[in-house]
C-alpha cells in the first residue's frame, strides 16, 4: 500500500494569486483547488492501493467538487 500525505496550503496554482485572493478575502470558483482536484482524480484513478491522507487550513477549505472525489476509500480527510 502507498500512504500519501497531502499538504493544501495554495488554493489556487500560484503561489501569488492565492496570497492576493486571500489577502483579499475573495474566492474565485474558476481555478479554486485545481491542483488538489488533479491529484484526487489522479489517486481515485490508480490501479495501485492507495491511502491519502489530506490536511487543509483555513484558506483552501474544500469546496463541493472536491469533496466529492474524496468520497472513495482511497482517501482521509485528516485536518
């Protein structure tokens, strides 16, 4: 079994658009959580067993989409 830990410390793919959207307070829906969305399909998609471990803050808390392709067994909301 692979075991993965998955730190979401950036809601959006760069590191500049997420410290401006959070300075700001603002949310943008288009790119929110891109990366994390890519890596779940990635993880639900695997032939390979697979355990994932994700740890969000504040700032990159899950939206609805994502929520939902943490649903399989595959992987742990762990914060």
């Amino acid at each position: 079994m692979l075991t993965i830990r998955i730190d979401v410390d950036y809601a959006y793919p760069s590191r500049t658009k997420s410290f401006i959207y959070t300075l700001f307070r603002h949310k943008s829906n288009r790119d929110y959580l891109k990366n994390a969305k890519m890596l779940a399909t990635l993880i639900n998609s695997s032939n390979v067993d697979v355990k994932a471990y994700w740890f969000f803050n504040l700032c990159t808390f899950p939206d609805v989409e994502l929520l939902n392709l943490l649903n399989s067994g595959k992987h742990e909301i762990a914060l």
